[in-house]
C-alpha cells in the first residue's frame, strides 16, 4: 500500500530554500523510519505556489511500511 505525505517548510522568510527543503524532507524520512521499516517510493517536487514572501515549494513523499 502506497502513503504519501506533503511537506514545506514553514511560511515566511526562508520558505524558497530548496537546499533546506531538501534536509527537512531528508530529516522526515529519517524520522518515519525510526518509527519501523519503509520503503521510499518516490519524491515529487513542486514549485507552483507563491505567497508575499515568494515562492514556496514543497515535496511530497510516497513510501510503503514493510512487513
């Protein structure tokens, strides 16, 4: 079974740092496996939304829990 979860950081300054993204998606995954065993699926990244601080991208990742 495929879950997913979207993620960004927060709203306001700093929101647009894709490198920073990247570490708090990274740092999700890291979490969620400390929780039990998964498979990462697939990431998807999406730079659609802008708000007054600018862009505001966000990724969304699909994993299974095994067992």
């Amino acid at each position: 079974m495929c879950n997913y979860y979207s993620i960004g950081l927060p709203l306001g300054e700093g929101q647009g740092d894709v490198a920073a993204l990247l570490r708090h998606v990274a740092d999700s995954i890291d979490a969620l496996r400390a929780d039990g065993s998964v498979e990462i699926l697939g990431l998807n990244y999406s730079a659609g939304e802008v708000n007054e601080f600018g862009e505001w991208p966000r990724m969304v990742v699909f994993y299974a829990v095994e067992g």
